[in-house]
C-alpha cells in the first residue's frame, strides 16, 4: 500500500493538500467492498482502522 498527497488548491500563498491510501485490488475484493460505499476511520494504538460504515 501506499499513502499519496497531492496539492487540492492553492490559494495566496498557501497550499492545501489532500491525502489517500491505494488499497490493493485482491484486499477490496477479499473485504467484498464495492466502490462507492462508506466507510469509517479510526485511530486506536497508533494504527488507522478502515471499516464499512
């Protein structure tokens, strides 16, 4: 996996950035995840927690 950061805008002289993780296509498929749906995140001793919402 892999987290991005891209710049979303710029504004004056300031630069707003956004932020994702590339889930690898067997664990969508293995999580039965559709694209689209919602999900949940967390934080629990320090690790993200994805789930569907």
């Amino acid at each position: 996996m892999r987290l991005l950061k891209q710049v979303s805008r710029a504004y004056k002289e300031k630069s707003y950035h956004k932020h994702w993780i590339v889930i690898p296509n067997n664990l969508i498929k293995e999580l039965k995840w559709d694209e689209g749906i919602e999900l949940k995140a967390e934080v629990k001793n320090n690790k993200l927690i994805i789930e569907k919402d």
